[in-house]
C-alpha cells in the first residue's frame, strides 16, 4: 500500500476529520461524527429520534456538507415540513396559509443544494427489497463529485422482512454488518436509527423531571436506552461504532418539562462508554440544543430527579 493511501485511511477515520452534528451538548461528548463509522440511535417510537437525526442532518448541510436523508416512515409532508422549519426558522402556521405555497420554490432549492431525501417509494425503481434498493441507492451517490458525508437512515424496521426473531435478529445482523463496511468502503459515516420494541423494563437507569419520594404516584420516571435493550439484536451494537440512546420527557404537561431529553453514549468509537448528554428540545422551533440548566452528571441525581 502506498504511503499516499496510508495517510488518507489513517485521517480520513480520525478524531481530526469529526464533523460537528451541531447540537453543542453532543460535541462536547463526541467531537462529532467521522467518516468510516456507523451510529444507531435507539429508543421509543414517538420519543424524537427522527427529529434528532434531522437537526443533525440541517445542521451538517447548513455547514457545507453533503448529506442524505432515507426516509423510510415519516413521509413527504412530514419531512419537508420538518426540514424546511428547520432550515429557515419557519413556525407551523407557515404551512397553514395557502398563499405561502408560492414561496417554496425559493425556499426548497437552498436547502436541496446539500441535504438529499430519498423516500421508501423512490426504492421500488430498483426492483428486490426495500433494504436492497437502499443499497442500490447509496451506491448511486459515490461517483468521485460531492460525494455525501453522512447518510441518515430512518429506521432500520422499514428493512426487515422477517418475523420470527431468531431470523429478525439474524437479518438485523446482516444488515448492520453490511451498512459497516459501505462506512468503510465508501468513505462515508451512516447513522441508524432502531425502534426499540420493549420499553416497559422496570430495571436499569431512570430520570425524573421533579424531585420525588418513591410514595409520590405522580411522578413519572424516564428509562434511558441502555445496552440491555438491544438483548438479542447484539449485532446492531457489535457492528455499530457508536451507539446511543434517546429519552425524553414526552408525558409531562408543559413544554419545559417535555422538552428535557437524556442521551446515553453507550459506545463511542467502539469503546463501552456510558457518559450522558442531556438536552432540550424546543418544541416551537423543533431544536435540539443545549439545556438552560446544566444537568447533573451524578447517575444518582439522575435516578432521584436531578433533571
């Protein structure tokens, strides 16, 4: 091998080439996302995991980076609402007035320039299986010119044929395996995100919104994901260089409480890390962005409602 190709392997999956996701409480903990790796993002259906990867995604094009977007579940509206909020500031009732439709032929080209989405439907022109398709699909965009940095895929369930476990969980397995080596053989980074399907452990780590004594029936407590909840799909966390998982208050009754959100970085960059970063999700601008309060980094204060 070529000293010239050496030094390229060796910096193009180095902590030196991170790319900042731009929710700050992340970077502070991982640097960034490099080329080379794959990230699952796991937790509840409906806790926020697609709006999480699509503040990552605005963020990185918005910087000049080349991203594309697998939306598998949510759907054209949702999205396009979703990014376009995103990446200029709109309030929901944008969408509410009809005269403004006129005004998304400016709006839509900026934000196309970087961030590419790709719909389960725009799959089926490759004939097979979804999860082939998306193969096929990625492929396409590597040909040497603007080559995409990061490719979100919104979820991996929209993958899945089987539905006895033992073959799901083997199927999961070789779909991982598969997006792992694409970070590698393409020079790309890819995030996943997972559904997890059992989320009603009473073990492991919890958060609270409110100080609580354990009599108090009116407090809620929060699971965060944790390595336990991939028991069976060991696979997904085996092949994934990072690993995180996603909770948020989503039950409480006010904004401020229901925006406060817990990431537990599992895996960073194939080590078995543990660290939390927490955030707070505006739900007015649909942000991702540091708490107003520091939250505590004792697990204690955590499980006793130190949030």
């Amino acid at each position: 091998m070529e000293t010239k190709t050496i030094k390229e392997k060796l910096f193009n999956s180095g902590e030196i080439t991170a790319v900042k996701t731009g929710i700050s409480p992340i970077d502070d903990q991982i640097k960034g996302f490099c080329k080379g790796e794959l990230t699952t993002i796991i937790g509840a259906s409906g806790i926020g995991k697609s709006l999480f990867l699509e503040n990552i995604l605005v963020n990185m094009a918005k910087s000049g980076e080349k991203v594309v977007y697998y939306d598998l579940e949510n759907g054209p509206a949702t999205t396009y609402k979703r990014l376009l909020r995103l990446w200029h500031g709109l309030d929901n009732d944008f969408f509410l007035n009809k005269e403004n439709e006129s005004k998304i032929d400016d709006l839509l080209p900026e934000m196309s320039k970087n961030l590419k989405v790709v719909f389960d439907q725009d799959l089926l022109v490759y004939g097979g299986s979804k999860y082939e398709g998306l193969v096929a699909d990625i492929m396409k965009c590597f040909n040497g010119e603007d080559d995409p940095f990061l490719i979100g895929i919104d979820p991996l369930q929209a993958l899945e044929t089987k539905n006895n476990a033992g073959e799901l969980y083997n199927e999961q397995g070789k779909i991982t395996e598969v997006l792992k080596n694409m970070t590698i053989n393409l020079n790309t980074s890819i995030v996943l995100l997972h559904h997890l399907r059992k989320t009603d452990s009473t073990t492991g780590t919890f958060f609270t919104i409110d100080n609580f004594d354990d009599t108090a029936e009116s407090v809620r407590k929060y699971r965060i994901p944790q390595e336990e909840d991939l028991k069976g799909s060991q696979k997904i966390f085996d092949f994934s260089v990072n690993v995180m998982g996603i909770a948020r208050a989503k039950a409480e009754e006010t904004k401020e409480k229901r925006g406060k959100a817990v990431i537990n970085l599992m895996k960073l960059r194939n080590q078995r890390d543990g660290k939390l970063a927490y955030m707070y999700f505006d739900e007015d601008t649909l942000i991702f962005k540091e708490p107003k309060n520091r939250y505590s980094n004792n697990p204690a204060d955590i499980f006793n409602g130190g949030l």
